[in-house]
C-alpha cells in the first residue's frame, strides 16, 4: 500500500522504473501548472468499466479484491471509486485525517496495479459539496474557508500519490457539480489544480461537467483536464422507479421516444421560459365522437387545469397537493422546498366537441404540474397515445399533430428521442468541446433495476454505440448492485452463476462489444 513515509515512496519509484514507465505519463518537459497554457493531456486509452461504492455516500467498507480480478477477466481497464470524505477525518476535524481509511484507499489503487485496471478517484462528497442528502454547508463555490479545506484533501491525496503514473491512476475533483456558475465552478477547480500539481505536476485530472455533469466547461481549457459527461438522458428510462428521484410520475419507459414536454408550468411562473409555460396544444381534423384523456402527473403545492376546445373552455378544475389522503395516489412532501409535490396518477377523460380542430391544456395558476400521457380516442380508429418526458431545460413547446394515414391515428409531437437525438442534442456539446481540444469521457452511465431490460438494453446499446464512435471512454454505474452488470435485482432478467455472482450475461455481452 502506498503511504507518506520514505519506504513506502521509494517502494513506488523502484517498482515505476521496473514498469518501464507508461504510455500515459506527461512529458517531463512540459510541467502542468497555473503558468502552463500549452501543455496538452496525451491520448487517452480508452476506458472501459465501472464505479465501486465501498466509500459511497455514508459508507465505509473495504474495497474488493474480488470486483479488480473480475473486472480485469471481463475484459475491462477502469474504476472509478466515488468517495466520501467524511471517512477519512477524525471526529469532523477535517484537517485531521484516519491513516486506516488512507490505507484502505491504497488498497485500491494496489489492487488496480495487481490487475492492470485504472482507479480514478472522485470525491463524491467534497468538503463543500455534493448531490447527496445531506446537503453539504457551506458550499465551497462561495466561502473561501471551505475551499481551503477543499484545496488540503486534495493536496494530501495528491502527495500521497506523488509518483504514480497517469495510465494507473487519476483524481476526479467533484461529482455533478450543480448551483454554481461556470465561473464559480472555474476559480475553485483552478485552485484545487494548482494545490495537486504544486505536489504532483504530472497527475491526471478529471473535472465533471457543470449543471450535473451535462455540460461542458470551455473555459477549462488552459487547466489541462480531462471532462467528464454523463450517459443517463433521458431520466426516464435511467432512473425508472428510482426512490431518490421524483420518478413516480413517469411514463413507462420505450426506446426509442416519441415524446412531447409534460412539464406543465403555471402561466404566472416567469422565472420558467415563455415558450414552455404556453398550453400544451393538440391541433388536427378530430373524427366525430373523438374524446381526449390525459393523466395528471405530479402536481407541486397548486394547480389550474383549463382545457379549451377552439378557444372555448370545456374543462377547469383546480388541483391542491396536501398531506394524508386526498384525490391524489401518494402524498409526497419535498424537504428541499418545504411543500407538497403530490403524485395524482389521475386520468381525466373529456368529450372533444365534433368539429374541433385545436384543444389546449394550461395551467393558468399556482406551481407546476406535469401530464405524462395525452390520447385521443375515435370511434373506428385504434387509441392515438403519445408519452411524456419532462425537460426542464427546453425553451420552447412544440405543437402535437393528430394526424391518421391509412385507417390508422397518431399523436407526432415532433419530439422524438433516439439515438440522432443522442447525437445531435445531448452530445454535440461536447463534440464541440472535443474540437477545442477537450479529452472528454463518460464518468456515468446506467439504468436503474426498474427499468425494463428489454428497454434498458437498446437504449444502453445506442448510447455505448455512439461512445465507441466517438472514442470515448466509460463507467457504469455500478459493477454490483442495482444498476450493474452483477447481482442488479432484475425481475426479468435470467442470471448466469459466475463465482459467486449473478451476471446479467445481456448486457454484460455488450458492454463487452463496445
């Protein structure tokens, strides 16, 4: 194990020039560092594997010697190893470190040695930050003590690791940092930069991109990092049925989709665009007899539902989120904004005039609420149905055409979500990114166990699919558990023994393919 006294660093150095060096250590010559604007990172390999939660969030646990084998005899080369600092200080004093965790953190980088994997560590609660519950205080964007203390941890790990190739291992500074400015975001990752390369000058660096890893960070590009994105869009089929999500109003998961907003904001929302808190609208030559229904979502403290036909109102009805039971499915209160988001799961069923050729659905007043399904039923017409996906960041809202071809009816809102989708709006950012120079991989990818596998797998393949094409690299989330390739809890999935674990031998054939 590696440490900070002088046996243990001579160990390093003597077994460095055993290894001959690496194909992924910095040019001596070109010291990283703030003066330094030229240096570039080398090619990088391209990763391929997954995240271990042994340090995870609360828990404490060594990491396995097993899941480094395994890994490496799948055929996989990467780890990331998503950590919490708060096990690695001593009674909340965080300048005052456990030597027992340290070592057990060294553990895993010698098990990463011993098998020829990559450890990438990430401090996925940072003293300052985190997505985590609890939420850390204050946040390092914006006190300077915190980023002190900040600026340490990674100093110490960064002399504790002094020596140790780029193609062994890399630091991973923040995960999804979010609430910030890029500016912000900016002045604090420069400084901790600055602190690991006054120890280290030669270490890897990945920084994640900023609004939950979904964007990058041009402004980065003098500092020498590798950015991190995320592989978990949409969140409707990632994050289907996860408990640490509002998931509870999404539609069930197809891909590809075929989807229109359901974000449905009040119309006095201003801070939300102008485009997204217009009604949804349904325009077309509706057959006689035709009715709508549409299921209510989640509804956040209040509601005004009007529905119109050709501007005259056929529906309103004010919908009040609340504790206990009610009209709603499930009563959920949200600590973070101390109100009532309601799940209703409610399907409202209204007869569509015969003649009409535009309906509308707004919410003229209180919060925002969300539709999750829109169809139109026809007397001699099958039901045309379209799903919702929820997409806080749009800026405008499409209209949905009913349209019929050939006896046959359907809803084409014009917002469809496919592997071009993928391409074109999730990664071109980044593509642009790469094009300036950026090294980019993907620190997180993965659908969580209530996710339908048959789903699961041809999203997971145009995701791995486009990466591969890209050349970007990859990790899972996670090697064991409920997003992961072993022992994931599937209902519909048949498991293959393998020592001691069940494999989903599906997807773990895929990833082995990309």
């Amino acid at each position: 194990m590696f440490g900070f006294d002088s046996s243990r660093r001579r160990f390093i150095l003597q077994n460095l020039a055993l290894l001959g060096g690496s194909s992924l250590v910095f040019n001596k010559s070109l010291v990283l560092g703030a003066e330094t604007k030229s240096t570039t990172i080398p090619q990088l390999p391209r990763w391929r594997g997954f995240n271990l939660l042994e340090k995870f969030n609360g828990t404490n646990k060594r990491f396995r010697e097993d899941d480094f084998r395994n890994i490496s005899d799948l055929g996989f080369n990467f780890v990331r190893l998503p950590m919490d600092y708060r096990h690695w200080v001593v009674d909340n004093d965080r300048r005052k470190f456990n030597e027992k965790t340290l070592d057990e953190i060294d553990e895993a980088l010698d098990f990463g040695r011993k098998y020829g994997v990559h450890v990438c560590m990430n401090f996925h609660r940072a003293p300052g930050y985190t997505v985590a519950a609890p939420p850390e205080s204050p946040l390092v964007w914006n006190d300077e003590d915190t980023l002190d203390v900040c600026a340490f941890h990674w100093r110490i790990f960064a002399k504790r690791y002094r020596g140790v190739p780029g193609s062994e291992l890399s630091f991973n500074l923040f995960n999804e940092p979010a609430g910030c400015s890029e500016q912000d975001y900016y002045r604090v990752v420069k400084r901790i930069v600055d602190e690991i390369r006054s120890e280290d000058p030669e270490r890897l660096i990945v920084c994640d991109g900023i609004d939950w890893g979904g964007k990058p960070c041009f402004s980065f590009k003098d500092l020498n990092v590798i950015q991190a994105t995320r592989g978990y869009a949409p969140m409707e089929i990632s994050h289907y049925g996860a408990n640490w999500v509002n998931s509870a109003g999404y539609p069930n998961p197809s891909w590809p989709m075929t989807s229109f907003n359901g974000l449905l904001p009040s119309e006095q929302k201003r801070e939300m665009p102008e485009g997204v808190r217009k009604p949804i609208i349904i325009e077309g030559n509706f057959p006689k007899d035709s009715v709508l229904r549409f299921k209510l979502g989640t509804v956040s403290q209040r509601s005004e539902i009007v529905v119109k036909s050709d501007g005259k109102e056929i529906f309103h009805k004010e919908f009040v989120s609340g504790a206990g039971e009610g009209e709603w499915k499930k009563s959920i209160y949200s600590e973070e904004y101390k109100i009532y988001q309601n799940l209703f799961d409610l399907e409202i069923q209204i007869p569509i005039p015969n003649g009409a050729r535009q309906i509308s659905i707004s919410n003229k007043s209180g919060d925002w609420a969300t539709i999750t399904r829109i169809s139109i039923e026809a007397p001699n017409y099958e039901v045309a149905m379209t799903e919702a996906a929820v997409d806080w960041q749009a800026q405008t809202r499409p209209t949905i055409r009913y349209e019929e071809k050939d006896g046959v009816a359907s809803l084409n809102s014009g917002d469809s979500k496919d592997r071009e989708w993928l391409v074109s709006k999730q990664y071109a950012p980044w593509r642009a990114a790469e094009k300036s120079g950026v090294k980019v991989m993907v620190g997180e990818f993965g659908a969580f166990n209530k996710t339908p596998h048959k789903i699961a797998l041809a999203w997971m393949k145009d995701l791995l699919e486009v990466w591969n094409e890209f050349g970007w690299g990859w990790a899972l989330w996670n090697f064991r558990g409920p997003f992961g390739v072993a022992d994931s809890e599937r209902s519909d999935v048949d498991y293959e023994e393998w020592r001691g674990l069940k494999l989903d031998k599906q997807m773990l054939t895929l990833l082995q393919n990309n």
